[in-house]
C-alpha cells in the first residue's frame, strides 16, 4: 500500500526570459520539507563549442562574450588568457589595465543585480529598487567606455580592441566614489536587519566538505569559507600588482554569500580605483600574425566564480578543440548539497543564492498528487516573503530603513 | 602546497604515467593510458589534494582524449591529466563520479556529444541532448556530419 503513494513533485523551471541557461528542477517534496532534488539543464543548448571550431581565432571572443549577457566581459578574457598562454603572447601594460576596470565594473552590476533579485525573493522590494538604482551608473560607465551597456566585445588576442579615453577617467571617479557611500550603506542596512538575520542565517547551508566535493567556484566557495579567486591565485590581466582582500566567511549559508558578494563590490570599487590612477600610457594591442600549434589553459574570476577555457591549436587559423566551463555549471549540482532537508519557501532563495540564474524560479509550480493541487511561481514566491512577514511578526522588528540612502 | 612540493609529489605517481610535461610556468599535463586515470584523479583529488575543475572531451585523429583539469591554488598551477583512448570502436573510461560528485554533469555531457562510456557512472541519462536526439549520433565527433539525419525534416 506504501508504494502506491505518489511522492509530491515540486517543478521549478524550464523558462524564462532572464535566464542565460534554461534550467529544470524536480524537487520531491515530504510536507514542506525537500527530500530530493533533480535538476535537468540544456533546454537552450547552443553548440558553442562546436562553432568556436569553425571561427577565426579573432572572431571567438565575439561568440564566447555571447555564453553569458552578465559574465561577457570574464568568458572573452579567459579564451585570450588560453590562447596568449598557447602563444606565449603578452599583451601591453595598458590594456591589461583596460581588462580590470572592464571585469571588475561588470562584477559590480553583477552583484548589485543579485542583491536586487535576492531581495525580491523574500519580500524587501526596496533592496530590490535601491540595488538596481546603483546598478545603472554602472552600466553607464560601461557603455561610456565600450560602447555597450553589455556584450563589451572588446578584448582581442594580444590586447583591447578600444582604449580608455581619458576625459572619462573623471568621470569613472566621481561614478565609484558616489557608488561606495551607496554600496557600503546597503551593506550596513543589509548586515543590521534583524529579520534579514533570522530570515537568511542557517538557510540553504552548503558545508565546506560538500563545497570541495562539488567543486564550487566564486561566492558560492568563498561563502563556504574556501578561500580561492583566479585573480589572486593565478594572476591575470593587471590583478597581480593590485592590492585588495579576498573576502570569505566560513558560516556557508545565504547571509554569508550575501555578505560575500555586498563586500566584494566594495573591494571591486577599490580594485578599479588603484587601476585607473596606475594605468600606464602606451599601445593597447600587438599585432598577432599568426597562433603556433599547443594548447593552453585560461582562467577568469567571473562574477560567479572561476571561468575556465581550454583551447588547442594545430597551428591553423582556428582553434581545433575550444572547452569553456561556466561557473554555474560545478555551481548548480551542490544544490543537491544545500536544498535537501530545507523547508519549499526557502527553497527559491537557496537556489537564487547561488546565483545561477534566479530566474530559473520563474515556472515554479508545485504539484500535490494527493490532492491535486498546483501552486505556481507566484504562489512560492508568497511562501518565501509570507515567512519573512512571519518572522518580521514574531521579533517585532521594524520596516527596513531605506529612506536615508 | 608550493611549486617544489607539487613537482615531488606528482613524481611519486610517475609508474602509473607515460610521462610530465611543463607547458608553461604554472601548467602541468600528466600523459596516461586510459585504465589508469581514476587512480591518478584519485590521488590528485584525495592527496594531495588539489581542486576539481572540469573534464575536456577531444576526438584526437587516432584515439580520444580525455582531460581532467584540476587546480592548485596556493601556486595557481593548472594540473592536467591527459588520458588516451586507444580504442575507437567502444571507447570507455572508469567514471570518477563516485570519487567526486562534482563530475557527474560533465561525464554524463562528454557521453552526449563524443559517445565515451562511462563505467561505474550512477547516473547515466543524457544531459545536452534533446529527448528525440539518434541514438549513436555524436555532435563533437570529427566525423560527425554539421546536419545529421535525426535532425532533418
């Protein structure tokens, strides 16, 4: 009789227009607790890796900025960290100062629009606001200096394809400096949130055992108290002769990726600083002829973690074998790690804390095969911010204050 | 773990390796037969102990490859284990899934698109593939036509 019983399915995913990957989760429910989790990815497969074998070695960094709207500043970096390391190619000075201000801008906007979303998922919709408000100077600054708010297309074999003019470097200035008091106020309203506490802390823990285990990368390592970052281990670009902290925080949980990544955008924000005052005058790019046959290995500190490219060559014009790993992709399985034993209505912000794709909650629907009930996203997404309000209730904190940032 | 340390370390698996090359500084590629490869991922994961990155399928000319990438932090050293396939036919190599989880998604891919069989695999449904995907139709296989006949109208 026992077997009869259909375990409740929840079903999260596959679409929606945000995400870079579409993702599917299974999630068997036991009353509101998770027992199990099964994910299903590559609904949008788009063979990159087979075209990059028939492009032009210049022309890759055009397809690869295209794996990802957010990362597409660390994938074009990582393949021309592969393909100079093959061709033992250093590119000048300048534009490897170019590259850092170009990454580190883009893991501002990246963090800031996760704070956002994360705030969206449990019902500070003013996080939500202020975070992307911040957001935009950013994106300015970006398109100020490449031309595109994203999809920036403007790294290139042996260098930049654009320079930085200098009548912007005020400009970048002035934009950080406003952005910093911004940031560093929301961090400070984010880390004194008494329900933000409560509602974050012991939620969707990946412990550091399960984090090597997985293999995780970025944030999602760092707020597991592993202490990696390509750009301090394996110094690329300008990053060896700057100076700032590797943030970590041993507790694993949300709160701590969340405090991982708000203090990263302070440690970015000083990254581009001690960049912009030290770049150096000079050419931005060498001439490449020609790209001998080898194979080389390239890595990027992307928003989300450690971007790996593997490129061979034969000594033609393309590469013959071109592998990109995306952090998301060792990121997302320890969500079998940090969602079994949570309870449904934290299960949207322990996905969303990795940062894979938050959207992938979109399609959220629970199915009850007992009664026949369906919830969709919105319904889980009530869940989640019903249990902050709860919670809100029980410690009789105040509503968020915002109205000073 | 520095620089020193990892070049002896690595020398006490030399009986299991054709042989170590140096590409660059900080990339090390470990040359194996295929039947080994578990116990040399093993004693990189568990030993020494180095972190997983990724696995690289390649349809070489004459054998498949298969590259386990595994990182050392504390140098920034890319240490790469680069096992051959000498069999075209039934290419298969011992899964290290069961060793770390981690390459449960990468394993299961690199069966999708080159057709490498996996032994010991917990897991082993298609990932990349579409549902009405041929079966024995292999997209990264040199061979493999642009436009196969599955996916013609």
């Amino acid at each position: 009789m026992k077997q009869n019983v259909k375990k409740p399915i929840l079903a999260v995913g596959p679409f929606h227009p945000l995400q870079e990957e579409m993702e599917f989760f299974q999630l068997t429910v036991d009353g509101e607790i998770v027992t199990d989790i099964d994910v299903r990815i590559s609904y949008n497969h788009r063979g990159i890796e087979k075209i990059s074998e028939s492009l032009q070695f210049d022309q890759v960094p055009y397809l690869v900025s295209r794996v990802c709207g957010i990362c597409s500043a660390s994938h074009p970096l990582a393949y021309i960290n592969a393909v100079e390391e093959l061709a033992g190619i250093t590119a000048p000075e300048r534009a490897q100062y170019i590259r850092v201000i170009i990454n580190e801008l883009e893991r501002i906007h990246s963090h800031l629009l996760w704070v956002g979303l994360a705030g969206h998922f449990i019902g500070y919709d003013t996080v939500f606001m202020w975070a992307w408000k911040y957001r935009e100077p950013v994106l300015d600054l970006l398109e100020a200096i490449t031309g595109n708010r994203n999809n920036y297309g403007n790294v290139r074999v042996g260098g930049c394809r654009e320079d930085i003019p200098d009548e912007i470097i005020p400009k970048i200035l002035k934009d950080i400096d406003t952005l910093e008091k911004k940031t560093e106020m929301l961090t400070k309203a984010v880390l004194d949130d008494p329900v933000l506490h409560v509602r974050l802390k012991g939620v969707g823990t990946l412990s550091k055992e399960d984090a090597v285990r997985y293999a995780v990368t970025g944030p999602t390592a760092r707020g597991s108290d592993i202490a990696i970052d390509t750009r301090r281990d394996d110094p690329y670009a300008a990053y060896g002769d700057l100076d700032w902290n590797v943030i970590t925080r041993p507790e694993g949980d949300v709160f701590a990726k969340a405090v991982v990544r708000l203090l990263e955008v302070l440690e970015a924000i000083k990254i581009i600083r001690q960049a912009v005052k030290k770049i150096p005058k000079g050419p931005i790019a060498l001439e490449v002829k020609e790209i001998p046959p080898g194979e080389g290995c390239g890595r990027a500190e992307a928003p989300r973690g450690e971007t790996f490219h593997y490129v061979r060559s034969d000594g033609g014009n393309r590469p013959i074998r071109h592998k990109i790993r995306a952090p998301s992709y060792v990121n997302v399985p320890s969500f079998r790690a940090s969602c079994i034993g949570e309870h449904i209505a934290d299960v949207t912000i322990t996905l969303a804390a990795v940062d894979p794709c938050y959207s992938c909650t979109e399609r959220l629907a629970v199915v009850d095969s007992h009664h026949n009930i369906v919830h969709d996203y919105e319904a889980l997404l009530q869940m989640s911010r019903d249990r902050t309000a709860r919670i809100k209730k029980e410690i009789g904190a105040p509503e968020l204050k915002m109205e000073d940032l | 773990m520095n620089q020193e340390e990892l070049n002896n370390r690595l020398l006490e698996i030399k009986d299991k390796l054709i042989d170590i090359e140096h590409t660059t500084n900080n990339r090390i590629f470990l040359l194996c037969e295929a039947q080994n490869n578990y116990s040399v991922c093993k004693f990189l994961f568990e030993e020494l102990p180095l972190r997983f990155v990724i696995v690289t399928g390649i349809d070489s000319d004459d054998c498949f490859e298969v590259l386990y990438h595994f990182s050392n932090d504390e140098t920034g050293h890319v240490v790469t284990v680069k096992t051959f396939i000498r069999d075209r036919e039934n290419p298969s190599i011992e899964s290290i899934t069961p060793l770390i989880p981690g390459a449960e998604w990468i394993e299961r891919e690199i069966h999708d698109i080159l057709g490498i069989e996996f032994k010991n695999h917990p897991n082993m449904r298609r990932l990349i593939l579409s549902d009405d995907w041929p079966e024995g139709v292999y997209p990264l296989r040199k061979a493999c036509p642009e436009r196969s006949e599955g996916t013609k109208k």
